[in-house]
C-alpha cells in the first residue's frame, strides 16, 4: 500500500496521519473511503476502506491511495475536486496522468 505524495483528505477528517496508520496496520476503520488509482483501464475508484482487511486484495493488488475521506459522499467530492483541478490545468480528464505528474 502506497500514498500519494500529495494525498487528498476530507473535510471531515481530523488526523489524517492517524489514518494513514491504521490503514497500514490494518485496523478497522468506521466509515473511512479510500480513493485510489484504479488497477484497470477506470481513472479513479473509491471503496471502504474495510475491503483492505481482505488479505488476498492486500496482497494481489495493493491499492496506491490518492485520498481519504469519511463517507461516501467526501469521497465522491474529492474525486470531483481532482477531476476539476485535471480539467483546469490540462483541458482533459485523464486524472491518472494529471495525479502521476503532478508537481507541488
């Protein structure tokens, strides 16, 4: 599991860092979502972060994590707020270029 060099948090979270860390030992989390680059041809996903309690997902396909947030809902405005920031500064929505190059 890898995070973003400029991770995006949400409003509601307090500690961002304390998060990082439980999602690393593999602590449960109540209503935290990741956003994460997609494995496949999709730009972003976003999930509960208690499907990482799954080993085989842990170990088959490591999510590398551009956001967290609480709720569904803050999950989906980051990903509206990378989607918006892609648009302003490329004129594309290709988000996984945009995030992967990225500078400051």
């Amino acid at each position: 599991m890898k995070f973003y060099k400029h991770l995006y948090v949400g409003a509601s979270i307090k500690n961002p860092k304390a998060v990082k860390i439980k999602l690393k030992i593999n602590a449960g989390l109540i209503g935290i979502y990741i956003v994460a680059l997609a494995d496949g041809p999709d730009q972003l996903e976003f999930y509960h972060a208690a499907l990482l309690k799954q080993k085989l997902l842990r170990k088959l396909c490591p999510p590398y994590i551009i956001g967290i947030a609480k709720g569904r809902e803050e999950a989906e405005n980051i990903i509206e707020k990378i989607a918006g920031e892609c648009y302003e500064k490329t004129g594309t929505a290709k988000l996984k270029d945009y995030l992967l190059n990225k500078k400051g």
